[in-house]
C-alpha cells in the first residue's frame, strides 16, 4: 500500500504511553522496533485511528503478520504498539 498525500513518521514509544496501553513500556518499544523493521519495509506509516480496533485486531493483524513472518511475540509487540498508537493525535502537516 502506498499513499499520495503527506506521511508521518511512526511515533516512537514514550513514557506517557503507559496510560494508553496496559502492554509494558519494553514491549511497546519492541512493537515500534519490529514495525520500523518490517513493516514500514513495504508501506508508509498509516494512521493506524483510521482502523476500528476490532479489525486491527481480528483481520488486519494477523494478515500482516502471516506476511512479515512475525512471531506470536512480535505480532503482539507490535499489536500492542499500534493500538497505543492509535491514541496519538497525528501532528499537523508541515507547510
């Protein structure tokens, strides 16, 4: 998948996350990791707040999963980091 208009960048893992997500900090940091590492390899960062939580987690996942070759613990880290993620307001287009 690729997009026309502007792409963020993936935010990395903070330490306020730990109110968005009850995963720990490490494990949301390996979410980040693992989706810098593969999948930002075939598309660009997507608003993951464009997707309901319940086809991230029951469709759109484990697809993207079975493509990248994730483990189950990497497809959780990075399970985990996109739905915190989703939380996150996009920032403003730079102009």
């Amino acid at each position: 998948m690729s997009s026309c208009g502007p792409a963020y960048q993936a935010p990395p893992v903070e330490k306020r996350w730990t109110a968005l997500s009850k995963a720990s900090i490490p494990q949301l940091q390996r979410g980040y990791v693992v989706h810098q590492e593969k999948c930002a390899k075939c598309h660009p960062y997507l608003n993951p707040a464009n997707y309901g939580e319940a086809d991230l987690i029951g469709d759109i996942m484990p697809a993207m999963s079975r493509k990248s070759k994730l483990d189950a613990a990497d497809s959780a880290a990075v399970l985990a980091y996109v739905l915190a993620a989703r939380k996150i307001p996009v920032p403003e287009p730079q102009r």
